[in-house]
C-alpha cells in the first residue's frame, strides 16, 4: 500500500481530486483516531483532521517519501493540533490580561489600569502567562501547569518571578498584585 499510496501522493500533487478523495477515504480514520485519543474535545479532533487533509492536498508536492504517507498525514496532524493547542492558549492569555486589566480597573484609577498593563508586558511570555494564569484566571499553580503544558515547579517559579517583578515595578498598588491564595 505505501507504493499505492506515494503514487495517490503525486497525483493529489498534479491536482487529481480522485487520489485525494482516495487518500482521505484510506487514512481518515487514523488520522481522526490519532486526534481524537490527542485531543480532549472530539470537535476539535474532526476540525483538525480536516485541516490536516487540506494541508496536504495544499503540500502534497512535497511529500519526499523519507516516511509512509501515514505517518506522513499523523505528523502534519500533530502539527495542526500543536498550533491549535497554542493558538488556545494565546487566546486564554489575551483573554485573562483584558480580564486582569478590567478587574484592576474596578476601583482603579485608569493610570494604574495602564500601570499593570505595562508591567505585564516587562515580564517574559512564560511569566506573563503564568501569572495572568494565577492571578486574573484565579488557576492554582497546577492548573496553570497543566494549561501551559510545563512543570509544576517552572509555574511556581514564573508566578514567584513574575510576581516579584510586578511588585516592584507597581509599588505603589500591590494590591493588584497579591494573588488568589492557591
């Protein structure tokens, strides 16, 4: 089947919607199996899968054939959910940093609405999540390593650091800045 299969792969490269209807008919269910057991929200899975197909029919001119086309169609899928997973999470981090800047302007003055913000973007992207993760989110410190996907001990780390820094560049409201006790 790979011969079959890496010929399908050149045809689908020429433009041929029967090889590629034949390809997704072959190795959908692999593909949606692997995502599905990936992935814990099954949607998501099928929105991949199909993105991983169209990847392919898009790049199947490159396709050198160093791998079955299998593994092939798994390694763009893995791609796609990684990008899906960071895409996620720079959604989250947006979301929690308006989040975090419209809780410090309850009672806030808009110049220490402004202060945080700027303060947040001094910290590196790995702190910065995770303190939005702790502090606007109100995560405990596993949680927010289990978002991010790192260890427990680097998110305590990165909230400790972040924090830290916060606190001395907003020394003047560290109240916006003490955390959720977890």
């Amino acid at each position: 089947m790979d011969d079959d299969d890496r010929a399908l792969v050149a045809e689908i490269g020429a433009g041929s919607e029967r090889a590629f209807n034949l390809l997704i008919d072959r190795h959908q269910q692999a593909v949606r199996g692997f995502l599905r057991r990936l992935l814990a929200n099954a949607a998501d899975a099928e929105d991949i899968a199909q993105e991983t197909f169209l990847a392919a029919w898009g790049s199947a001119g490159q396709y050198r054939g160093g791998a079955s086309v299998r593994s092939w169609l798994c390694a763009i899928a893995w791609h796609k959910a990684k990008s899906n997973q960071r895409a996620w999470f720079r959604r989250r981090a947006r979301e929690a940093h308006y989040q975090l800047a419209a809780e410090a302007g309850e009672g806030a003055s808009p110049e220490d609405r402004i202060a945080v913000t700027q303060a947040l973007r001094t910290l590196p992207i790995e702190q910065r999540a995770a303190v939005v993760l702790w502090l606007a989110q109100g995560f405990s410190h596993s949680e927010a390593a289990e978002a991010l996907g790192a260890p427990l001990g680097t998110v305590k780390s990165h909230v400790a650091r972040g924090r830290a820094r916060l606190l001395e560049v907003l020394h003047e409201v560290p109240e916006l800045v003490e955390g959720n006790g977890r």
